[in-house]
C-alpha cells in the first residue's frame, strides 16, 4: 500500500484531497503546513507529497527543496498560480503541477499516472 501525505493549510482542500486518496487503497498521512510535514516525512516512508504552495511556517517549494535528494517519492505541488512560470520551480523538483481548484477527476488521474508507474516498475 502506497503512502500519500496530504500538505495544506485549508482544512476543506485536505478532505477533498483524503476523500480521493482514500479511495485509491492509499495510506493518507495529513500536515497543516509544510514544517509540519518535514518532520512527517523524516519518520516515515512517503511515495507522493501532495502539497500546497502558500502555506505558514514552510511553503510547498520549500518543503521540497529541505527534503532534497533522499526524497525520491513523487511530489505534487497544488497552487492558486496559473502559470508554472509565476513560481521559481528548479527544474526536475516536483512532479506535477496542479492549478487550484483541484477537481476529484483531475486529482485521481495524476496519482493514477504515478501509482500505474510504479506498478509496471
């Protein structure tokens, strides 16, 4: 069974995002914030971040550049931004791009894409 960790601050945008996890036979790990979530990460395995760019105490592309190399599972960073090019994303660091509002059908392709590679690895 895969482990997902849910990162954001809105409470609503966190059980949406349980709801479909949920639903894929995933464990689902949950922070409020992305300081919250590094230390989540450091005492557990994780396959997919899914997390939030604008949040307190540590934003998603923070939290992506403290976990480094020795994160090798999948990250995906939802956000308010249109446009990749709004954020300074190094490239090769996430994933996928998820503009919010994020709907259930488009969040449910995205970890099926990354749970199918997995599967065929």
């Amino acid at each position: 069974m895969k482990t997902v960790l849910i990162v954001d601050d809105d409470l609503v945008s966190r059980a949406l995002a349980r709801h479909v996890v949920s639903a894929m036979d995933c464990h689902v790990l949950e922070a409020s914030n992305g300081l919250e979530a590094f230390k989540i990460c450091k005492e557990n395995e994780i396959d997919i971040i899914l997390s939030d760019q604008e949040m307190p105490e540590m934003k998603g592309l923070e939290l992506r550049e403290s976990l480094g190399e020795n994160f090798t599972g999948k990250f995906v960073l939802l956000t308010g931004f249109a446009e990749q090019s709004e954020l300074e994303i190094k490239p090769g660091s996430i994933d996928a791009y998820l503009t919010k509002p994020i709907s259930a059908r488009e969040l449910t392709e995205t970890l099926e894409t990354f749970l199918e590679l997995e599967i065929s690895n």
